[in-house]
C-alpha cells in the first residue's frame, strides 16, 4: 500500500472504503496521482462528476461500477472529458479485469472498428481495476426503442467482434478466471442455486437437478474431448455491446473472460437478444430473424467453420444454460417475478428431455 493510501484509509478508519470514490475532494486527490501521469500533456484535474452505475454498499462489504467524468486542463489551457471507470468488488478478484483488459488492448482489439475500455490502473487497496470507459448507447438501448434499422446495423458489428475475440490472432492467451471456465465452477454455482430453489422454491427443485446436471455433463463430455480453448467473454449480451459511431462498436465488462468454449458465447448472446428483442418489439419472427442475422454475420467472418449439427448442439446447450439462468435471476430477484420464470423454464424442460 502506498503512502497516499495508508493516509485515506487512516482517514476513513470507522467507514466503508468504498465510501472514498464518491468523495468528490478525495478522488480529485487520487486521480491527481494516480490517473495524472497517464496523460503527461495534461497537468491538472479541473473536475469530476462522479455518478454510481452500480451500488451495493453494505456494512464492510461492497460491490460497484462507478463513473467518474473527468476534465482535465493542460498548461495551455486545453481541456479533454474522459469517461473514468472503476470496477470494484471487496471479496472476488477484480485484478483479473485489468490484466485481461491489458492483454487484449495490447494484442491490438481495440483497433479498427472494435474497442474495448483502455486499462489505466489497479487498486489493491478497493480491489478494483480503473479503466477509460467506452462512450456510446448499448444495443439494448436500441431494442428497447425498437430501432430495428440500429439493431440490424450492430448485430453482424457484434458477431464479428465476437469472431475476433474467439479466432483472432492472439499471444499467448491466458485463461484470466479459471472458476468461469466451466458450468461446473463458475459463480453462482449450480449448488448454490439449487439450495435457493429448494428453500425458496421447493416445486422446481427436480427440474434445476436435471437441468443442471444435463448441463455440466454436456460440457464436460466436450471440453474433455479437445485441448482446445477460445478466449470467450463469459457475459455475451446486448447491453455490453456500444455503439460508438457510424462505424465503431465497442465491448465491456471483461470480468468473465476465460479460456472456453466459443459456442458459449454465442448461445449465451443469442439468448439474451432473443428475450429482450421478444419483451420489447414482441415479435418472435423477428427475433428468430436477428439472431439467425448474428450466427450467419459470426460464421462468415471464419471461413473455415461452420454451423454443423455438433456445433449447433453446443450452441443449444449454452443458449439453454443461459435460459436458465435468466429464470434463476426471476426467480430470485428482489421482488421476484417467477410469472416470467415459468415460460422459460417449460422451454428449458423440453430441451433437457
């Protein structure tokens, strides 16, 4: 721990830490140090807005994406706004995001017409990663206007975003959250949830066994049989695709990202814009039209695979992993919503059979 950090935590000795980053003098002195010399031309913060995409802050313990739009001044008076990210988590790793983000920004995938957030720096002491933001509207932002010329615009942008993460030429690539490499192991777990259901919804307990277990033998009898692995995102879904011109999309929130299948991305993103594009536009023609529109935009960027029956299936299970998924979050929410568990949850029972 540094001195500055030694100080503020002496500070702020009876609070939560985290408390600090919507501090406005306090964080106008960190960023002085600490995000300054990232860009030499500029000598001074003139200000920051700071504003709380995510906030679970408890007694000890917390769990935030914070925002912090800052003006920097140079010596000859020019000004710049940069969008500041920090994503900070006291009891999972958040180091992982800043080394993944670094090995991806310096194996060039922020060039071109893709993007990613720029890492800046890591904090041990919030155990958080501080990164430039990607400034734009997210594709579900366009699904919820019902903008189908926006959405038919960034769904093959998004599909060959993902080609690039899974077969672009990269060095070395490491598996940056090992846990997240399996249905088996990633958080939270098939045991967890089942424990939920079983307190909180004892009529699905038999149907997340089976489900489960389907699940994870499935990937197990594939992962088992390659020593092949993808450098997948992990969270594959509209909200973490931006539009950030004409031409340029960008990806966030890498926190997942690990060595998998890629058809886990693909089924886990195809789900995702099939359930919002059905809740908002309601209907389902045109949501089979979209995702057919990303599989189809995904393939022709890797002109050496193709949708065989065997990837496909792969594709299934991971679109109906995810399915489940978004009835456990009905289903578990504060003030759940299981009327909008069950539709899935039939669906699921007719794949799994």
């Amino acid at each position: 721990m540094d001195p500055l950090e030694k100080l503020i935590l002496f500070r702020y000795t009876n609070m939560n830490k985290i408390n600090q980053l919507f501090d406005k003098e306090f964080v106008l002195d960190y960023f002085q140090k600490k995000l300054l010399p990232h860009y030499p031309d500029f000598y001074k913060i003139k200000n920051i807005k700071i504003i709380g995409h995510k906030k679970f802050i408890w007694e000890h313990t917390y769990h935030v994406v914070i925002e912090f739009r800052t003006t920097l001044i140079s010596k000859e008076g020019k000004t710049i706004k940069l969008p500041i990210f920090c994503s900070a988590h006291s009891n999972e790793p958040r180091k992982n995001v800043y080394t993944s983000l670094k090995y991806l920004w310096y194996n060039g995938f922020h060039k071109g017409h893709l993007s990613i957030p720029h890492p800046l720096f890591y904090s041990k002491y919030f155990n958080g990663t501080f990164y430039r933001g990607v400034n734009g509207k997210h594709l579900y932002h366009f699904i919820r206007e019902g903008n189908k010329k926006e959405i038919e615009n960034l769904v093959p942008k998004a599909a060959h975003l993902f080609a690039k993460l899974h077969h672009g030429k990269k060095k070395d690539p490491q598996n940056f959250n090992p846990d997240n490499s399996r249905i088996k192991t990633v958080t939270p777990g098939a045991k967890h949830i089942i424990e939920r259901i079983h307190y909180d919804y004892p009529e699905y307990l038999d149907f997340y066994k089976s489900a489960y277990k389907f699940f994870i033998k499935k990937e197990e009898e594939f992962l088992n049989s390659t020593e092949k692995k993808w450098l997948v995102h992990g969270d594959a879904h509209p909200e973490n695709i931006i539009k950030m011109g004409k031409v340029k999309i960008g990806l966030i929130d890498f926190t997942d990202l690990c060595l998998s299948d890629f058809a886990r991305d693909l089924g886990s993103f195809t789900q995702q814009l099939e359930f919002m594009s059905n809740r908002k536009i309601k209907n389902e023609k045109y949501a089979k039209k979209i995702c057919d529109l990303f599989l189809i935009s995904y393939f022709s960027k890797v002109p050496k695979l193709n949708i065989t029956p065997e990837i496909k299936e792969r594709i299934d299970l991971y679109y109906y992993w995810t399915a489940t998924r978004t009835a456990t979050h009905f289903l578990m929410k504060d003030g759940p919503e299981p009327e909008r568990a069950t539709p899935l949850i039939n669906r699921i029972k007719n794949f799994i059979k």
